[in-house]
C-alpha cells in the first residue's frame, strides 16, 4: 500500500532532520522520501527559508544546512527509541569491538535526549531483547571503526593478512565498502598484490596501519562489485 503524504507541519520536521544527517541532499530524493511533486518540496524549502533556517543550496547537487549550524535534538517516538535500543543490543552482540563499544556509546548519548518515561521502557527493552549467535559476546576484531574512517578519507591502509588457510601476507590495499555476512564483516579492497578487488575477513586482519597516500575513489558501486566480483567467488 503506497504510504500517504505526511501533513505539511510533520513533513517540514522531517525535512530538517534530513537535512541535518546528510551533507546534501536533492530536491527529488526529498520529494521521493515524501511522495510529493519536485515542486511542492520547492515550496517546502523556501518556507523553511523564510523560517530562518540557514539552507545552502549547490546548483545541480542540492541543500544543506549552513556548516555549523545546529538545531536541538528533537524527540523520538515509542518506537525510534525501541529502534534504537534493538540496534544496541545487536552491536553488542557483533564481534568486533571498536563497533560495539561506538554504537553502545551513542545510544548512551540519544537516551540522555529521551524523555523520562521513554528512558525507563528502554532500559526495559534492553533487558528483554536477545540475539543469538555470539553467546560468550567474544571480540574477534578491532578494526571496523578505523575502516570506516579510510573508507570515507580514501586512504590506504596496510594490513598484515591470515587466510583461512592460515597462509599469512602483507598488502597495502585501497578499502572500498564493508559489509556482513553469517556474523562477520567482510572489508572489501582493491588489493595492489593481487592487482584486483577482494574481499577481507576483518577478524582475519591481524595488524592494520593507515598509510598518508591517499588513492583515488572506485568509479564502482558496491551493487556492481557484487555482481562483477561476489558471483565469481574470489578471495584473498
């Protein structure tokens, strides 16, 4: 069933919010997200103008709020918060450290914004959510966070790497995209040994050291790395 068109009121909040967690955004993905005309979102934008909201606008690319310019936080939902606290107790139970002690460390910060009945069923929830799994929550990896950072800085990273053959190598790789797979995040990077993409075991990542080169970024998307690369089943 297509999802109806939010009250103009609760579709301006949301748009700042949106606007708030992107650096850019365009016009049809907000008219897209709201199911409203490219038009009306116009609309939208130049009331929020008039509003005082400080909006930048990069012909051709889209908005952004002013650098430095903050709203205060707004109110969660019931079922945002329980949202969240989910995702905590899914972290937690992830095998990689630096993940779960980051995302437990920002729900600490979003329930200290709840308000004071929310904060009472969150702590409820916590106690009665569960995932399998990982039972004795071991940590088979710290790396996820430093990933990430090259990921988006474009930096090489060079890693000293044990396959599941246990054979061991050491590469300088360009990190491209991360993602999970039966409880293991997988780094995926244009390895320079191999000369071509790979996938990484993160927990099989026994040192990592960020490099100051930087490389180029991939003029690949992560769906066409899965279809080039995932279907042909190559590994480090």
């Amino acid at each position: 069933m297509e999802e109806k068109e939010k009250p103009r009121l609760a579709r301006l909040t949301a748009i700042i919010t949106q606007l708030q967690s992107k650096r850019l955004i365009t016009a049809k993905q907000l008219a897209e997200r709201h199911h409203v005309s490219v038009r009306t979102i116009y609309r939208d934008i130049r009331t929020l103008e008039h509003s005082g909201i400080p909006l930048v606008t990069e012909d051709g690319k889209g908005y952004s709020l002013m650098e430095g310019y903050h709203l205060p936080p707004v109110l969660f939902t019931e079922e945002e918060a329980n949202a969240l606290i989910t995702v905590e107790q899914l972290a937690i139970k992830n095998k990689d450290q630096s993940f779960s002690e980051n995302v437990s460390s920002a729900v600490e910060k979003i329930k200290a914004i709840l308000r004071y009945s929310q904060k009472g069923n969150a702590d409820l929830l916590a106690d009665r959510i569960y995932f399998g799994g990982n039972d004795n929550e071991e940590k088979s990896s710290n790396n996820l966070m430093q990933i990430q950072s090259a990921i988006i800085h474009f930096q090489v990273l060079k890693i000293d790497y044990q396959s599941s053959e246990k054979k061991r190598t050491t590469r300088n790789i360009e990190p491209f995209a991360a993602y999970s797979i039966h409880g293991n995040f997988l780094l995926v990077a244009f390895c320079r040994l191999r000369k071509e993409f790979r996938a990484f075991r993160i927990d099989f990542i026994e040192s990592l050291t960020p490099q100051q080169e930087s490389f180029s970024p991939h003029n690949m998307t992560i769906q066409q790395y899965f279809e080039e690369y995932v279907q042909n089943r190559k590994h480090p």
